[in-house]
C-alpha cells in the first residue's frame, strides 16, 4: 500500500521540509542495512544506544531513499528529498503505524506473554492460512520498532492480522496496545523473563494485559490467574480459560502420550473432542493448547494440530561442501520469509564477500496474485545481491523470465537431486516449504563431519559456576580465570555465559585476551594477569584492569595512566606469599604503599595472591602460612593507604580445600572446566575431544604401523586411520600404546608413532568398528584427569594444548 509523502506528513506532528512532492511512500526502513526499496522506502533516523541513525542518511541518499523521518535536520544537501522532522522518530513510526492500522475493519489477534508468542503467532498461521489471508509480525518483531513495522505490512488483502506484543519496561504496553488495537487477544503466561524493568510480578502482569484493553475476547490458561486483573481494565472482555484436568477452566484438556506427542481430550461447553500433537515438551504443548482454546473460543472449531511444524526460531549456518556455506530455513516459504532469510544471507556474507546463491522453492502466494509475488521476489533478489538462483517446483520455474541473475530450474526435488549442479565458494541459502523435502538438498550439500571438534557443554559449564558459588558466602565475588581461551574451551563464550550468572571479574593473561573480550562486548571488569607495558595504552583503551606484581611495573603503569589523563584507576596488586613467580613480597608492602600514595592516577581495587599447593594435604601447613602472611600484608597496605580494597587468594583447589579463607573474591579455574579430583562427583565434564574413524585396513601379523615402524602387530589386525595428530594437541607420549581413545564405548589404544595430523588406532576387538565411526578423544566417559595421570601431566596442559585448528562447538543442553 503506498501513501503520499503529505499524507505521510499529515499523521504526525513534524515539521516537513518537502523537496520532493511526488515521492510516494511504501516501505518503512529503520535499519540501514535493510534496504530493499529505496525510491519508495521512508527511513526514521533512531538514536539508540548503539547508534545514529542520522549518520546513515547522507549513504542512503546515496542509495536513492528520498524520505526521512529525522529529530533534527541532518548535514547533508537536501534537494530532492523529504525531511520531516519531529522530536522522537520512534513515537512517528508508532504513530504512523496506528494510522494505518486504522484504516483495517478486521479481526486483529494480539499475543503477549513470557514465552511462546513467537511459536502461538506462528502456529496460528500455520492453522488458520487456509481460510484467511493473514498478515502477521514476521519473525518476533514484537518490540517497540518491530510491532509499527509489522502492522504496516496490513494491505487490502488481509482479513486477519496476527501480531505479538513484548515488552521490557512499564509504560511500553499502552504505546503497542495503541497501535495494535487487538479485537482478540491471548496471553500466553507469566514467568519470570525480564522481571528486571519491573517493580514487581504484579505490575508486569498489569502492563501486558494492557494489550487487551479493548478486546472482545481473551483466551489464558486458568493457572496464571488473571481474571481479575483484565476485568479492571476491560469488564467486557468474553474471558475463556483452558486447564489440565480442571473443572473450573471454561475448556477442560486432558493429555493422554502418544507415539508421535500426546493426545488431547477437551471438553468446551458441554462438547467433547479431541486432537494430536506432534510433541511431548511442556512448553510446545502448552502453546499448541493455546491454539486449540483460541480456536474453539473464537468459533473456527477443532484446529488441526497434527499439523504444527517446529518453529525454526533460526536460521542455521552449516558448513557445505567444496567451501561452500549453507543457510538452512527450509519450514515455509511465503514471501514474508524469504525476506528475512535473504536479509541473512546478505548480512552473513559481507564480510567474506562469497557469492550469493538461492536454492527456492516455489513461493506461497498467500492469496496474492502469483505473477506479482514473484515480480517482488525478483526485486528481492537482486537488491540483496543474489547472483544465482536455483529454483525448484513448476510455480517458480513458470515465471523463470522474471529473475535476471544466472539462474537454473528444476520441475522437483528428486530432479535437482539427480542431476545436481555444480556449487563452489558460494553462501547458499536453502529455502523451501516444508513439502519440498529440501532436508535431502541439505544433507546432499552440507560437508560430513569428518573434522575433529572439541565440544563445549556451556550448560555444564554454568553448572560448575553455580556449584562452586553455591559453597561460597553471597556476598563473595567470583573471578572466572578464562586465561589461554578459557583453558582452550572458548574464552569469549565462557565468560558470555558467566556474565549472565553475575560472576564478577574475569582474568586473563594478556592484553590482546582482554581486548577481544572487550570487542566481544563483555563488559564486566577484566584483569590482565601479565600486563606488558607495550600495550598499556590498549590496556587503558579497552578499560582492562592490569595486575601489578613490581615497583618497576608500577612505575611504569602509573606513567602511562597520567599520560593518558586516567584518574584512580583500578590496579591489582600481586603478593608473593610463597609461589616465589610474580609479587611484591610482603617486606615490601611499606615502601609500596608509599610509592602507591603518590601517584593519584592510580587506585588499588584489590590484592591477591596465588596458592602454590593448595590441593595437596601434604602441603597445608605451607598453604595456611601464605593465607595467613597474606592477610597481615594486607591489613598493612590498607592501613598505609588508608582505604580498603578486596582481597582474593583462593584458586579452585583452594575454594574446595580452604573456604574458610574465601575472603573477599576467588578465583575459579579448573573447576569450571570440569577437572576435579575425584570425591568432587558433581562438578560435570564439559569438554570432548572427538573424531572419527577415515579409514579401516586389515593388517597382517609382523607388518608394522606408522613412522620408522614403530607399530607392532603380534597377531593379524584391524587398524584404524583417524584425522588427529599432534599439531592439533593429542600428546605424542599417547603413541605405541601408550594411551588409547574411545570407540563404541570401547577402548582403542594409539598404535605406531602419532603424527602431524593423522594417528592410528587397534580396533581389532571392537567387532563392529567401521569407517564414519565417532572417535573420543577424551570426554564424558574418558576424563581429562584420567589421562593426564596416565601421561604424566596435568589436566591444564591437556585441554590447553587442543589447538586452535580445533573447531570448537559449542552447546547448550
Ligand atoms: C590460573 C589462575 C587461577 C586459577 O587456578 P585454578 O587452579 O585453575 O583454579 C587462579 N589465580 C591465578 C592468579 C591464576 O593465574
């Protein structure tokens, strides 16, 4: 639908500087990078926190976008285009969108709740787009900037809309209530998501149902219990509520398993019915029972819930074959998701600058012309950058004039896959309705996992964190030690975990460590436990916080922080209490405070020290006499300084052995990692080394394995080949014999020398051992600790020594 620039102009209150009467407006951009329109597209300059959206108008000029909505007049030259300048871009979008919305006489479904809007919104689609051409909030468009953006998309096509609400802050309800102006609502529940913006549970809850102020229907489940609570701002609303087992819910559902989900049973006045759902998770039934209330509540009868598709919530990013990239988003294809797939590939290859390519099913008209869907499907293509297309299904392949880039097309699935094109170095996105069976097109193209990967538990990781805090007072602060890339299991994404789990400092070895942190948005306070005095300006850039363990260091820091204009900043002071590495001694302690006392640029925020033995009993008379000269030294310093500062010595050993001398802060290491001696039962494992088997040969009795044949077979054998070796950190004392690996849960020990990157392994007693087999390195069932004592190492040097080539994976459970 297109508006005039002056009928624009005339929702809300601006001041516009018109230059270009005839500019007709059809798109609403609030993001730069989403430009697909220009000539009819209006852009809202938004100032957020992460940037101006005024620094992009002179670009999109540029680009050919005539229109802006802007809070003040930017520097650029005005000929040609609009301006219309207001005080809040945000309130015009909104106000725009109201505006537009108004002009709709249709029922309008709005969806608020903790959880589940996305997947309610999107499986009432999925119920309902038979019998209704619906517009609904692509994606979970369901902010402030994305609910106006959604309602635009209504057109005189629509006779449903389907929108979501969510909301951050009081105040925000009333402002998407406004412009959403439900006639039916469901609120999905209550749970404690983003109770953070709000006093309390009770006026979260009093600003979402806000969105149902005017509604003429409300559907809920009966346990969230907000009768009373919608009638004070709606008496009118039909109220119908939905429970398990429950005769007060105006629908009563009874759940009975089934082999693919669950059956459920309901009754609704005085009728009784049933229908299947394709899942067992409480949290997809209780949305898929959402739909089912709404649907008998609001008169469209028993919904096909059989139906119900998982929402694909993203996009996945595999790795293809010949250097390929692959988006996978084969769940539906009506032209509202194409979009948003393109808009990924777009955004994902900017940076590698890989061609463009798309795999397409044909497009769901969804009640639209055809010809026109794909005209703008066209369009779509080449504004994104797109320079191949592949489409498969006789509707795409009917309009195949329309689309100018290389293009190739196939009457099936089975066709292309028969005679499969050639794809090399391209990004290509995969995008089909779910009918096409495109999951075949993935598993064609996508690169078999035949790479060694080091997998990450973060879920196990955050375990470990709240284990070990839960042996610790409340008020003591934590120090996640991610040096060495968090002992090799991802440095950036352990300490994203634990910043969620408020762990309070994160230490480092290096500057360049903190740095990328830094970069990575971590924002709680780093130390640096190696500071070079190359890198203090980066240092003091990036806000990291540097550990001072010498007077020349000091002096040095103290240079760099005056000239650098910094005032009181945070240092560290490391005492050496006996582990005889880095540290002022404790003799030192008077002359450094008076040194300290000096430079005003700088302010001690804590002092630690480290345990040279803390977890051997052996050594516990040494290790209470370094806590107990650590605490003199520090009472000294802070009585010289005259402020206090927090003190730290424990290490994990330490926070097992010693938590009586917790102090002010520790200091997790290991133990995150999940090394733990072995009465410490519940901290989990979250690192695996794995593998598979390349290849299997028969070897016969006296051949040998290997470099200078140092593998020996004493009887005949099946000899594994496995793409390991020690550049990427499996220790060659593991050869010969010496260490094995785990297949099928058996034991396979290394045979012959390891080399660079191949090793072999004796699977001769795993009967059914064979190529494409899964190869532990270490893991759940072979722990690091294991290993190390068999090598005579430590478990630090084990997982520290995985090397980068090593991909990591990460994942939660
Ligand atoms: C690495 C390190 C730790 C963590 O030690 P773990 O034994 O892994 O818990 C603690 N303090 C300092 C100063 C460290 O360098």
């Amino acid at each position: 639908m297109t508006y005039s620039i002056s009928q624009i102009a005339g929702l809300f209150a601006c001041r516009a500087v018109i230059n270009n009467p005839d500019a007709r407006v059809s798109h609403l951009l609030s993001d730069s990078r989403n430009l697909l329109y220009p000539a009819e597209s209006l852009f809202f300059a938004i100032n957020t926190k992460t940037g101006d959206g005024h620094d992009y108008i002179v670009q999109l000029q540029k680009a050919g976008v005539r229109s802006f909505v802007v809070e003040r007049m930017p520097d650029c030259n005005p000929s040609g285009c609009n301006f219309l300048i207001c005080d809040d871009s945000i309130e015009a979008l909104q106000q725009i969108a109201a505006a537009h919305r108004g002009r709709f006489d249709i029922p309008v479904i709005g969806i608020t709740g903790s959880n589940g809007k996305t997947v309610v919104k999107e499986w009432l689609y999925q119920l309902l787009s038979d019998r209704y051409r619906i517009c609904r909030s692509p994606k979970s468009y369901n902010s402030q900037i994305g609910v106006p953006l959604s309602l635009w998309e209504l057109d005189d096509s629509s006779d449903l809309g389907i929108f979501e609400a969510g909301i951050s802050r009081p105040g925000e309800m009333s402002r998407l209530s406004r412009m959403i102006r439900p006639t039916a609502g469901i609120f999905t529940n209550l749970l404690a998501a983003h109770d953070e913006g709000f006093a309390s549970r009770q006026q979260k809850l009093a600003e979402k149902l806000l969105l149902f102020s005017s509604c003429e229907l409300l559907v809920y489940r009966k346990k969230y219990a907000i009768e009373d609570a919608v009638r004070k701002i709606n008496p009118s609303v039909r109220l119908v509520s939905w429970e398990l087992d429950s005769d007060e819910a105006d629908i009563s559902v009874h759940l009975k398993p089934s082999a693919s989900g669950c059956e459920a049973q309901y009754v609704f006045g005085g009728e009784s019915g049933s229908c299947l759902i394709p899942f067992a998770d409480e949290a997809s039934i209780e949305d898929a029972l959402h739909c089912l209330a709404f649907s008998l509540a609001w008169g469209a009868g028993r919904p096909e819930l059989s139906r119900l598709e998982h929402i694909g919530m993203r996009l996945k990013m595999l790795d293809g074959i010949r250097g390929c990239t692959l988006i996978d988003d084969s769940y539906n294809s009506d032209l509202n998701s194409v979009a948003i797939a393109l808009d990924f590939l777009h955004a994902n290859t900017e940076q590698t600058g890989q061609q463009r390519t798309v795999i397409l099913s044909d497009v769901r008209p969804g009640g639209r012309i055809e010809s026109e869907v794909y005209e703008q499907l066209a369009l779509m293509l080449s504004s994104k950058g797109v320079s191949r297309l592949v489409g498969i299904g006789r509707g795409i392949s009917s309009h195949a004039d329309l689309f100018g880039c290389r293009k190739q097309f196939f009457p099936s699935t089975a066709a292309f896959l028969a005679d499969m094109p050639d794809f090399r170095d391209e990004a290509i996105l995969v995008k089909a309705g779910r009918s096409f069976g495109f999951e075949q097109i993935i598993a064609a193209l996508e690169k078999k996992q035949h790479e060694t990967v080091m997998e990450v538990n973060l879920s196990s990781l955050v375990h470990n964190y709240k284990l070990m805090r839960s042996q610790l007072r409340p008020e003591t602060k934590t120090m996640a030690m991610i040096k060495a890339n968090a002992y090799g299991c991802g440095d950036i994404e352990a300490a994203k975990c634990l910043t969620h789990h408020h762990c309070d400092y994160f230490g480092v070895a290096v500057t360049d460590e903190g740095v990328e942190l830094r970069k990575a948005g971590i924002n709680a306070s780093i130390i640096v436990m190696n500071p070079e005095p190359s890198c203090f300006d980066r240092l003091i850039e990036y806000r990291l916080e540097p550990e001072v363990y010498s007077f020349r260091l000091l002096r040095q820091f103290a240079e760099a922080a005056d000239r650098l204009g910094a005032s009181r900043y945070p240092i560290h002071i490391k005492l050496d209490t006996g582990m005889h590495r880095l540290g002022f001694l404790p003799s030192e302690v008077d002359s450094l405070a008076a040194e300290l006392s000096g430079f005003r640029s700088l302010s001690v925020a804590s002092a630690f020290s480290h345990l040279a033995t803390a977890d051997d009993p052996a050594g516990d008379d040494f290790t209470l006499a370094q806590i107990r000269q650590f605490e003199d030294a520090t009472a000294r310093l802070k009585e010289l300084l005259g402020y206090g500062f927090i003190r730290h010595i424990l290490n994990t050993a330490g926070i097992w052995r010693f938590p009586e001398h917790q102090l002010d802060m520790v200091r997790m290491g290991i133990g995150l990692y999940g090394v733990a001696p072995d009465d410490k039962t519940d901290i989990r494992n979250i690192a695996s080394l794995k593998t598979i088997i390349l290849q299997i040969k028969d070897v016969k009795k006296d051949e040998t394995i290997g470099y200078n044949r140092r593998g020996t077979l004493d009887r005949d054998s099946r000899i594994a080949a496995i793409p390991i070796g020690y550049a990427d950190g499996l220790d060659r004392a593991f050869g010969n014999r010496r260490g094995y690996a785990l297949v099928k849960g058996q034991k396979a020990p290394f045979i012959g020398n390891i080399c660079m990157d191949v090793c072999m392994i004796d699977v001769t007693d795993i009967a059914d051992a064979s190529e494409g087999d899964e190869v532990i390195i270490f893991g759940d069932d072979l722990p690091i600790s294991r290993l190390a004592a068999e090598l005579g190492t430590i478990p630090y040097e084990i997982l520290t020594k995985v090397s980068a080539r090593v991909k990591r994976v990460y994942y939660n459970e």
